[in-house]
C-alpha cells in the first residue's frame, strides 16, 4: 500500500507539471548509478557518461559509485536490496545481470527476480588476440596449433565473458584449452605480451590499441555481426565458429518495485540518452554495438533468455566456481 501510494504521488505530480522536470516528482534529488567494477573499465566508463547525460537532462545530479568485487555480486546483492524509490540504481554488464546465477550456486539475489530492467545501453564483442609471434593467421589455424600444443588462454578473471567465450571457442572447436584467470584484462593482456599464454578474448575497445599498435594479432570477432571498430576483421561464425556469439552487453537496472512513474521516467531518459548524437558517436568510437531496441521489456527478454543459454554453457562445461 504505501509503495503504491507513493506511485500514485509521483505520477500525480508528474500529471500536474509535465514540461518542467524539477516539477515532476521524480527525480527530486540526486540518483545513484552502482557499477559493480573498479573505476576505468568499459562500464564504469559507460555508466559515467550515461550519468552525465542523464543528469543534464532530468536536471538532477547522477552519481557513479563503485562497488567492485565477487565478480560484481557485492553490488548486485546492495542493489537487490536498496530502498524501491528509483534512486538507487545498478549500471551493471552480463556478469553479474545473466553469467552469475549460473556460475554462483549460493547467489543471494536473482537478476530476473530482484531488477527492473530499464535499459539496454549496447553490448561489445570480444576480440581473439595472439601474440605477433604465434605462427598463426587465421582461426583455423589457430585451432590446429592448439590440439597439437598444450594451448592456454588468459581472462580478466573467472566468470566474466572473457572467460566463458574461451569455454565456448574450446567447445566450438573441439580443442582443449587450459584457463588462466588474471585480475583484470590489463593483466591478461600483459601475460599474452610476455608469451606467457597463447591467446586471450578482450573486448574489442579494450584491445584495440594493441592492434594499432601491431603489439597483438587479431584473428576474430566473437559477435555475429562484425565490430565497426574492426571492420576487417571477420566474425568467428564467418570463419566456421556457428555457435559462437558471445557480447558483453552493459544495461541500467532497478530493485524491483519502484514506483511505475519512476521506473517510466528512467526509460524515457535512457532512451534520450541514447537518441543523442555525442553520446551515439562517443560509444560508437568504443566499438559498442547500439540496441535496436533499448526498451526495458527487450532488456528483460534478452536477460531471461541469456540466463538460460549461459546457464546452459557452465552446465556443459562444469565451470561452476563456488
């Protein structure tokens, strides 16, 4: 009753004033985006320049707060839990919205349960990446040095895409390779500098500078549909891979239960946000592969229907860490 009542206040007062947003209940004070990563990654990243938008459009101040660690549970589990106001919001990435519920058998929030999805921000491929002196050039020959080497591959740590796409190409392949988790990307890609591993998966804006710079040899795509950041650089399924279509999609959620007029407000925002041209060029030029549909009912599908492919992947491969 009461969360309804203040639903009913804060659309009422959007009714009263529609064209002026300081008058239209919410938001009436600063919001707070939680990224469950550490400062400087392709989310926090993201999520900053959302809150910027956002903040200039609703004329209220939008917060970046991190919560890094367990793989981005400690911030899923704080946002689950946050008071149902719309003030308190996750700007969070597939770990933690759709890879986790697999991986973590004593998970204390369930995405699809405990979020409203808002909003799809896009979503980045990962790049395959050896080293300049690995005697390979393409996919397939990458595939036949590994069933004869003990091949290993290095992710930014257990349970992220960079991790699962490796499980993924294993199995797509039928090679075997041995992980090697690292604590961060920065790490892993210095490892495959150092021939220390024989390829790495690193989103595509990530490792981007180390193929300009010729420092790392790119031999895929793990999107179905090229990287515009990589125009030349052909998919994994256009080099035989069919299964493989792993993203890294990034997305703004709510504890579910927000007020409806709250939860409508961040939608239209987020659709601004994205419609804008600075914000479309800025994420365009970091290799991000914009939605078709940026809705929250989309979000919500693509969530329901990933938990259950990822779900099914870890199954496979008995990648459970806990």
């Amino acid at each position: 009753m009461k969360m309804r009542l203040m639903a009913l206040l804060c659309c009422a007062a959007g009714f009263v004033a529609p064209a002026a947003h300081a008058d239209t209940g919410y938001p009436a004070r600063a919001v707070t985006f939680v990224v469950p990563y550490p400062p400087g990654g392709p989310a926090d990243l993201l999520a900053r320049a959302v809150a910027q938008k956002m903040g200039e459009l609703a004329g209220q101040t939008v917060i970046v707060e991190n919560r890094a660690g367990a793989s981005g549970n400690i911030a899923g589990d704080y946002v689950a839990r946050a008071p149902k106001d719309g003030y308190t919001l996750m700007f969070g990435s597939s770990p933690v919205l759709v890879i986790n519920p697999g991986l973590y058998r004593n998970l204390k929030f369930d995405p699809l349960k405990d979020f409203e999805p808002i909003a799809d921000f896009g979503s980045l491929p990962n790049a395959v990446l050896v080293n300049q002196s690995l005697p390979v050039s393409s996919v397939q020959e990458l595939t036949a040095y590994s069933g004869e080497h003990n091949a290993t591959y290095a992710s930014a740590g257990s349970g992220g895409t960079t991790h699962l796409a490796g499980l993924l190409f294993a199995k797509s392949s039928g090679v075997s390779l041995t992980h090697i988790p690292y604590k961060g990307s920065a790490p892993a890609l210095q490892a495959l500098l150092g021939n220390q591993v024989t390829m790495t998966f690193t989103d595509v804006y990530t490792a981007f500078p180390y193929i300009q710079a010729h420092k790392l040899k790119v031999l895929g795509v793990t999107s179905a549909a090229r990287s515009d950041l990589l125009p030349e650089v052909k998919t994994l399924q256009e080099q035989g891979m069919k299964d493989m279509d792993v993203n890294v999609f990034f997305a703004l959620v709510a504890p579910k239960g927000i007020p409806e007029c709250a939860r409508a407000r961040l939608e239209a925002l987020s659709r601004e946000v994205l419609e804008d041209k600075g914000i479309r060029s800025q994420f365009e030029a970091r290799g991000l592969l914009l939605p078709e549909d940026p809705s929250g009912a989309a979000l919500g599908r693509k969530m329901a229907a990933e938990t259950m492919s990822w779900k099914k992947l870890i199954q496979e491969t008995g990648a459970a860490i806990d």
